[in-house]
C-alpha cells in the first residue's frame, strides 16, 4: 500500500479529507503532516489558492519522498470584492482563530442586508509527486452568510454559511451532508480519478 501525505496539520480537515477519499476505496495509506513533526510549516506565499495549494504540497513530497495532497481554501465573500480569500485564516491576524475570524467577519458586515451577503466556500486541491508533477483541482460551495454562528459541527467559517439550498448553516449539517456539498468535497473528489490516473 502506497502511503499519501496529507499536507495538513489541522485535525479537522485531516478527518473530512480522509473520510471522502474513504469512500472512494483507494488503496492508499493516508496520513497527515503530524506524521513528519521534521517537515517544516510552508509559508503561505501564492496569490492565490491554487498557488498555495501547490507549494504545500510540493514540499511535502520532496521533503518525505510520497505523493502529497494539500488543499488551499477559505471564504469568499462577494461584498468584499473575494475578501477574506487566501487570508480566511489569518484575517483577524493569528492565523488560525476561527472565533476572531468569524466575529470580525460578522462585525465588517453588520449593516450588510441578507439580500447582499452572497458568499461561497472555495478550495484548490493539488497532487504533488516528488518527480514534479502536479495537477490542481477546484470546488466551490455557494451560499449566504448569517448575522450570527449557528451549529457546533465543522470548523472556520462553517457557522455562518448557510449552503444554497438549506435551511441551516455548514456547521449543523452532518459530516456526510458537508461532504456531499462542500467545496472540499467536490475538490478532493475531482482529485481522486487524477490519483488514479497518476499513481495506478
């Protein structure tokens, strides 16, 4: 069984994304950054999520000689011209803090009218093999952003969006129903006839 780095350090992405290239039955070994504690973080320096998403998973393979899978993805908000983007993690300035993000988010559009606050959840998915080759795959999920977070489930932004669609926000849809709608779901599903293609 061939072994797959999931270029990602955060538990819950590592859990989505295992759990929809799962249910492809690929017969690949899939483990996250947090089994190579050498590998250095990558600097975030793309101007987009693609870029991102490549030089992730580019480091990864040639520093631990295996395929590697990285995604890059954040919130897009059509108000604020794709704003937060590439910098959804980091918008309220550490990257990382859902609660700072998202309550920053929600303070810059407070006078936004439901009507106006269209947003989607973007991702770039690539495969990185240590020769250099590379293919990128996107997903988007439309939807609009509440006033106020509703649901425990997911991570980031997912308790504002409401998905097109639904009646209830990403974060308290199931996993299965995330999966089946998100951006990283149809992303990492593009992705998995490219692994085939690649890897056999």
């Amino acid at each position: 069984m061939t072994r797959i780095v999931l270029a990602t350090r955060n538990p819950g992405k590592i859990t989505e994304l295992r759990a929809i290239l799962a249910a492809a039955e690929l017969p690949y070994e899939l483990v996250g950054t947090e089994a190579y504690p050498e590998v250095p973080d990558v600097k975030e320096t793309g101007v987009t999520f693609a870029e991102n998403a490549l030089l992730k998973a580019h480091a990864l393979a040639q520093a631990t000689g295996l395929p590697a899978i990285a995604d890059d993805s954040g919130l897009c908000v059509d108000v604020l011209g794709g704003a937060p983007g590439i910098f959804s993690a980091r918008w309220a300035g550490a990257h990382g803090n859902d609660r700072a993000n998202l309550d920053l988010l929600l303070a810059q559009l407070s006078d936004i009218a439901a009507e106006h606050r269209a947003a989607h959840f973007f991702c770039a998915a690539a495969l990185a093999l240590p020769d250099g080759t590379e293919r990128v795959v996107e997903g988007r999920m439309p939807g609009a952003l509440r006033h106020a977070p509703a649901g425990a489930n997911g991570f980031g932004y997912d308790p504002i969006l409401q998905p097109e669609g639904f009646s209830r926000t990403a974060a308290e849809l199931s996993a299965a129903e995330k999966n089946a709608i998100s951006h990283r779901g149809k992303a990492f599903r593009a992705l998995i006839p490219v692994i085939r293609e690649l890897l056999g």
